[in-house]
C-alpha cells in the first residue's frame, strides 16, 4: 500500500471523492484501478489532449509498478 499527502487545493481543483483520503489528507491507493482513476481525473483537469507534456501516468502512484 502507499500513502502521501495530497494538498486541499490540490483535491478541490481535481474534484477527488473525500472517501480516499484519511483525515490527515494523505491518499492511500490500494489496487491499480484506484491509482488510474486518480491519474485519469487530473488527466482531465489538465486538458491533457492539448497539453500531453502535464500528463500523469498511473504508475507514478504505484509502489508494484
């Protein structure tokens, strides 16, 4: 399993559900599906399509990959 912080800011702008962080703020991934949901979101908010160099890869939040 890993664990980091991700910021308020941070999760309001990419709109992640509540009901993956603790109450310190820190996200804990426990599968690959959770880690690619994560990635997908801010994908999303980055308009990623017309700017692919912000893209986030799943495998940046997997400690397996």
């Amino acid at each position: 399993m890993m664990e980091f912080h991700i910021s308020r800011t941070a999760r309001e702008r990419y709109k992640f559900a509540e009901s993956l962080f603790s109450y310190t703020g820190n996200v804990v991934f426990a599968n690959v599906a959770a880690c690619r949901e994560f990635a997908y979101r801010m994908n999303q908010v980055r308009d990623v399509e017309k700017h692919p160099e912000l893209a986030v890869m799943p495998a940046s939040f997997t400690p397996w990959a």
